[in-house]
C-alpha cells in the first residue's frame, strides 16, 4: 500500500512554527466510511519554487502516499509526499522574482549579520546568505534588520540545506522600507509604467511586474 497514491482534500491544518506544523487530510483508503490522516509540514512535497502553501490550505484536493509515525508508542499511517492535485504552474522558475520579509538574523564571527531567514508571503521560509545578495547589494548585507524587504529569485537547497534559497537579492532604500511596512511582501498602487526610473534600480512598482 505504501507505492499506492490516495486522493484527499485538507481537512484541518495547525501551524506550529518552523517546520512543527501538522494536518490531517480527508479521503477513503478503501474502506466504508471517510479516514482521517495524519501529516507533518516536512510531508508535503515543495513545489518548484519551494512553497507548500498546497499542503496547508483547508479544502485543497491533494494526492500522497502512506507512510509510517509512531503516535503515542504505536506505529500508525500517515500521508507523505503530498502534492496538489491541480498545482500552480511555474513556467519559468530561475525567472520567478518576488518580496520576502527578513524573519531572522543570524550573527557570525566575523560581523552582526551572518544569515538571514526570510518569511515568504505563502508562508514558507527561505534562506539567504551573503553568496545569494546581487554584489550591488552586498555592502548593505551587514546592516539589514528583521522586517526588512528583499526582491529576490529562488533556487533548490544546496548540498545538505533542507530550505530553498533566495538568491539575487536585492534590498530596498530606507524611504521604500518605510512605505514597504505598510503593505508588506510589496502590495503597492504604483504601476510599472508610471515608475519615474523605468525600474533601472530597486522600487516597489517592480513587484507589479
């Protein structure tokens, strides 16, 4: 039964944090009556740009496969590799571009500013190291603070990471962070065309494009 894929819809999801999340999907695996199953936030299958927004919204229809847990001392099933059954398709994921949140800083030896966790406006979270800023940008890598914005594209986790990358990443002037914290991952009335800078440096029209 573990290679056989099911068909369910979220029925209830609990956010508990980074990665302690958890849910149950709604489906029949075959017997009289509806089951109830049990999944974790680690489960759900990222799409191509890292988001498992797919696994946590009520009334979604997705597919998995069973797995194992052990609840309470006893092995019971539960579902893994859940994906969408209808995704949001990514034509072109090294040219998806998007505004994220520093949610966390971690310092290092050698400055205030090692790391950076960014949270995501589906609410997943993305890494971002000083390697992943835009070089025109990275004199300012030391100074970001939580709350801050980046514009920023996505890549696979490298090596032994588990969270995707931001990369590209470019930051925005103090003026535009202040407007920025009013309509946060980048909501703006400002249109493309009506940018006095034709978009040529950082601005908030440019999430619009």
């Amino acid at each position: 039964m573990a290679d056989r894929i099911f068909e369910g819809t979220i029925d209830h999801w609990s956010d508990r944090g980074d990665a302690a999340g958890f849910g149950f999907i709604e489906c029949s695996l075959g017997g009289p009556r509806l089951d109830r199953i049990f999944y974790g936030q680690n489960d759900i299958l990222p799409d191509a740009i890292g988001r498992r927004l797919h696994g946590r919204i009520l009334g979604n229809l997705v597919r998995f496969r069973l797995g194992q847990h052990v609840h309470r001392g006893q092995p019971t099933a539960k579902a893994v590799d859940i994906e969408s059954v209808f995704p949001v398709d990514i034509a072109n994921p090294q040219a998806h571009r998007e505004v994220s949140v520093i949610d966390n800083i971690v310092a290092g030896s050698r400055g205030p500013v090692a790391s950076v966790f960014l949270l995501r406006s589906s609410g997943d979270k993305l890494y971002l190291g000083y390697d992943g800023v835009a070089e025109a940008h990275r004199d300012r890598f030391p100074h970001l603070k939580r709350g801050d914005h980046v514009w920023h594209g996505v890549e696979p986790p490298a090596g032994n990471q588990k969270l995707f990358r931001a990369v590209h990443a470019e930051f925005y002037s103090p003026e535009e962070e202040n407007a920025m914290r009013e309509n946060p991952y980048g909501q703006s009335d400002v249109s493309a065309n009506s940018c006095p800078d034709a978009c040529v440096t950082i601005c908030r029209c440019r999430v619009r494009m």
